[in-house]
C-alpha cells in the first residue's frame, strides 16, 4: 500500500497552552499578566493585599514579550 505525499507548505504553530493561560494582549497591545498567589494560605492576608492579587500587571522586558510572543502567536 503506497503511502500518503506528505503537504508541502508551512508548519501549524502550535500554542504553548501555559503561556496563553497566563497572558493576555490588551487592545493597545500590551502584554499583561495575573499576580501569583491567589491558590492558598490567604486566610492571613489583608484584603487589601488580596484585592490587589486581582490586578493586571504590564509585562516589562523586550525579551520576555518577545519570548511570550513566540509560544503563543495565534494569542489575542
């Protein structure tokens, strides 16, 4: 049985499915990110400290961004 041609053309990118859980592109197109944390142990924490855990936060660095933009392509 002969086999099957193989598609010339460009690969899929795949999505690395960790990075676009924890980031996110704003409609400027900036880089944001969730504060760690939240999981556990909170019972001691102000609410103030955990009010602010809920916050985004920009992502600084030319080569994070690059990076993160790099796993996750197809991220909106």
């Amino acid at each position: 049985m002969p086999r099957k041609a193989k598609a010339k053309g460009k690969l899929k990118l795949k999505t690395h499915k960790a990075t676009s859980k924890r980031f996110r592109l704003t409609g400027s197109g900036k880089l944001v990110r969730t504060k760690g944390g939240k999981s556990h142990l909170r019972r001691n924490t102000s609410k103030r400290s955990k009010a602010q855990l809920s916050e985004m936060q920009d992502v600084k660095g030319r080569k994070i961004i690059k990076r993160i933009k790099r796993l996750a392509p197809n991220m909106k």
